[in-house]
C-alpha cells in the first residue's frame, strides 16, 4: 500500500506537466455540458448526450491514460527501477490504476449531475461507470506493458479505443453491428446507462459481459507482465 500510494502521489504531481493526459480526462465531460446546453431537438431522448459521452469517456480516457503512462516509463526503464526496488506487480497497477480510477471518476460525477441523477440513482451511475473505467483501465495496462516503445503502445491501442468508444454509438443505427457489440464492455455499460435512465432492471448478460471482461483484461496484464520479463 505505502508503494502504491507513492506511485499515486507521483503521478498526481505529473499530471499538471503533461497537458496532453489532462485534456483526457475532461474532453468529454466538456463536450458533454457543451452538446447538452446547446443542441435541442425534437424526439430525441432526454439527457441523450449525457448517455453518448458517457460511454466515449469510458472507452477513451481510462484506455488511453493508462497505456501512455505505462508505455512511458517502461520506454524510460523508470517501471524496471521501481520492480527491482521491490514494487510488485498489484502495488505498481493499483497506484497508477488508482490515479487514473479517480481522475476519470471526477467526470463521471459531472454526467451524473448533468444527468440529473439523485439518491440511489447518482449511486448507481456511478458505479457503472466505475465498472467500465476498471475495464478500461486493465487493457490500457496490459497494452502499455506489452509495448516495447511509447510509439508502438499508441498504434496498438488506438484502434482499441476507437472500438470500445465508438461502437456503441454506430450500434443505434446498425442492428448487425449491434449484435456483434453486445459482446463489448463498452456497449453492455451503454445498455446499462440506458437501463437506468428508463428505470428497468439490468439484464444479467450485461454484467456478465462485464465482470468476464474484467477477467480477461486483468489476466492479459499478468500474462504480459511476467511475458516481457519485468517479474
């Protein structure tokens, strides 16, 4: 714990000298705020905008984060210093993971409240959007770590990104291309926002689609860890 909180420490001091990360975490609750002031239009679903950013800031902010920092300073041989130093593999991804958790949790409170979310409810958004940043999170983790440069880490994982943030969205308006995303994270945290938003109970396949791709990403980040030969 006291190695990860350094390792949170550290990257919370870094985060006003990197300018590039820091847009990360407010692009689309901005865009967000800004969509949901400005665009009004017949027939279109309340707090539709809210739902939309929501699942792109899932998709994109988490992913991207964890994989630039990780990707960075394996590149630096800084994340070698700190494992010979005695930081284990749970210590490491817990601090910067924790960093990147509450950073992105910031946003997901500002949809909650554009949402209108209240009571029970507020609660319940935002531990979706909890489940779907971790998600993100370990895949960002385990793309980083299996990168050999900072430059490989961005080619892997942008088409990763555009995938999980985008194909929820193009999903609407394409019943095959909605089927296939029932199997994606991203798109069973969409069904589940618009679950809460209608107020119906959550289908089991969601959180199962959830909790399986937690499983799979995490297990990912160790077979990578150990694999690039950092254990």
């Amino acid at each position: 714990m006291k190695n990860a909180a350094t390792i949170y420490r550290k990257q919370v001091k870094d985060t006003g000298k990197n300018i590039a990360l820091l847009i990360q975490f407010v692009m689309f609750p901005m865009m967000a705020i800004v969509m949901e002031n400005a665009i009004q239009v017949d027939n279109l679903p309340e707090h539709f905008f809210v739902g939309m950013f929501a699942v792109m800031h899932i998709g994109m902010a988490p992913l991207n984060v964890t994989t630039a920092i990780i990707a960075e300073e394996k590149e630096k041989n800084t994340l070698r210093g700190l494992l010979f130093g005695g930081v284990t593999p749970l210590a490491y991804l817990a601090g910067i993971g924790g960093y990147v958790f509450s950073a992105c949790m910031i946003g997901a409170v500002v949809f909650a409240l554009l949402g209108g979310y209240h009571g029970i409810e507020f609660v319940l958004f935002l531990l979706i959007m909890a489940a779907g940043i971790m998600v993100s999170m370990f895949f960002g983790a385990m793309i980083g770590i299996s990168s050999k440069s900072q430059i490989a880490a961005a080619s892997v994982m942008t088409p990763v990104m555009m995938v999980f943030a985008f194909l929820p969205m193009i999903a609407m308006f394409n019943e095959t291309i909605a089927k296939v995303a029932d199997f994606v994270y991203s798109q069973q945290i969409q069904l589940l926002l618009n679950d809460l938003a209608s107020r119906t109970a959550p289908e089991p396949k969601s959180l199962a689609v959830l909790a399986l791709s937690a499983l799979i990403a995490a297990g990912m980040f160790g077979w990578s860890y150990r694999r690039c030969g950092l254990n």
